[in-house]
C-alpha cells in the first residue's frame, strides 16, 4: 500500500513539474470576473512566443469583455490588445470577438462563450505589431519632451 501510494505520488509530480515549468507568466490588465472565468477554464491560452514578447517589451494582455444573458439568450464578446504596463500606452492593433446564443440561455453557456470569444481574438491578434506600435507611440511622446 505504501509503495503504491509512493508511485502514484512519484508520476503525478513528474506529470505536474513539466506543465509548471514550461508555463510562462505574464502580466495582464482585466476585470476580476474576465480573469476568473479564463483561469477556471485552464488560463489564458497565449502561445510561448506571445508570451516572450508581453515579458520581452514589458507589456500587459489588455482584455475586456462580457458575459450575459438577455431576454433568453446567451451573449458574450471579447476585446484584447496590448497596453505597457509602467506609461499605459495602449496599442490600436487589437482584435474582438461575439458570441450568441440564441438556444441555450445560461451564464454558464455565456462563460464558455466568452472564453471562446478571448480564444478568438488572442488567435486573430499579432502581438508584434502591437508592441510595435506601443514603441512607435512611446517613441514619438519622447521627441515631444
């Protein structure tokens, strides 16, 4: 009994390890009901790379939404983009998704709709382009200095 116990403590931290060190961390700037439904539905899903550019440029995920039901239906929407997190500079390259339901009305349902909608519009946005455009801005507020 002992020994299974140590095994089966054995492989469910090396399963765990891997996935804790490969996770990237970044910051991001949204209301505590967006961050709660994302983190409940496995995190923000950013690529590694999206990821190396937030921490490479200092950089915030910016997202806003909501998730509702109205009159019987389901609806929820998405908006992200890039702000730097020490002037708040935000970029103009950003991306947005809605979702509706029509048959299903649920806050749940809206949940799983506004996760799909931060999926979406993470997918659609180049985050090279919006840090670009967060170092074009920050450049040209310094000349004006």
């Amino acid at each position: 009994v002992i020994m299974k116990k140590f095994v089966f403590s054995a492989l469910t931290l090396c399963a765990v390890l891997p996935a804790a060190q490969a996770a990237c961390t970044f910051n991001t700037s949204t209301v505590e009901s967006i961050r709660e439904v994302v983190t409940a539905s496995g995190g923000w899903p950013i690529s590694d790379a999206q990821c190396a550019v937030l921490n490479a440029k200092k950089l915030s995920l910016l997202v806003s939404g909501d998730a509702t039901v109205l009159d019987g239906v389901s609806v929820a929407w998405a908006a992200v983009s890039l702000i730097d997190s020490s002037s708040r500079v935000k970029a103009d390259a950003g991306r947005t998704s809605t979702y509706v339901n029509t048959k299903k009305a649920s806050i749940d349902v809206a949940n799983e709709m506004l996760v799909s909608a931060v999926k979406d519009s993470l997918a659609q946005l180049d985050f090279n382009k919006a840090a670009a455009e967060i170092e074009a801005y920050k450049a040209k507020n310094k000349a004006k200095r």
